[in-house]
C-alpha cells in the first residue's frame, strides 16, 4: 500500500503591512453567532465594505461597467468579538486582462497576524452586454498600485 500524498502547505497569511488600503469596522453585537465570535457573514460584509471604499476612494464606478464576483473564499485564523473594532485591509494579488483578485485581511487591534484572510474574483464587464471589457486607464492603476 503507497503512502497517501501529503496536503500541500498552506501559504503564510500576509502582515498588515501588506495591505495598502484599510479602514476600521466597529463589530456590533448582531455580528456574533451562538457560539459568541464574530459570525462568517460578517467577514463577508467587511469584505464587500472595503472594496466598495476602495472603488469609492479611487472614483471608479463608472456607469457603463461593473464588476461581478465570480469567486470568494475564505480563511479564518483566530476568532474575534463584540465590541471589537478590526482593520480591515485591502489588496490586489492578481491583475488580469478582465479580471482580478482582492485579498482582504481582518485584523485585530494590536496585531500583525489577520484573524481571517477573505479572497474576492471579480471580472470586470460592460453593464449593457454583461461581457467581460478590458481594464484600463484610471482602475488599471489604482489596481496596479493596490499589489
């Protein structure tokens, strides 16, 4: 009998250095599940809060195109709570043609180490055809600048 393949290693979490953008999320009490820590919803939430700020900051929602999320994933590290206030962090790690990849990282007041990593797939497409468009110019760069 062969032996069974070992998993491969999951990559280290990134430092809260690593994150370019980032706002503070007061948790509220509604955040937690039954079992007391913050609920995964609410990572989620977070998630979608500082990438809709980064777009907000960087004046792209451009009327004739959006993006879609095609993917989101999750890594959980350690737990947090009510009445926390957490940094949430955002980053690029992969820039295509039409498409791209945010990493966000929570983290508790103090630490380096992200209590959860979310990860976002966007594609980026032209609200009347619903067919991925290029990015360009002005999102390109503050894509770019945001690895």
């Amino acid at each position: 009998m062969s032996e069974p393949t070992p998993a491969p290693a999951r990559p280290e979490p990134l430092p809260r250095s690593a994150y370019g953008f980032t706002i503070e999320v007061p948790t509220a009490y509604t955040d937690q599940d039954t079992n007391g820590h913050i609920n995964n919803t609410a990572y989620y939430r977070f998630a979608d809060t500082v990438i809709a700020l980064f777009r907000m900051r960087h004046d792209l929602l451009a009327e004739a195109r959006t993006m879609v999320t095609v993917e989101n994933g999750a890594r959980y590290l350690s737990e947090t709570h009510f009445p926390d206030v957490l940094t949430v962090g955002l980053r690029v790690d992969r820039l295509g043609r039409s498409s791209l990849t945010y990493r966000i990282g929570i983290f508790q007041a103090g630490s380096d180490r992200p209590a959860a990593e979310i990860t976002s797939a966007q594609v980026w497409i032209d609200t009347v055809t619903r067919r991925p468009v290029a990015i360009d110019g002005a999102m390109r760069q503050a894509l770019e600048a945001a690895m």
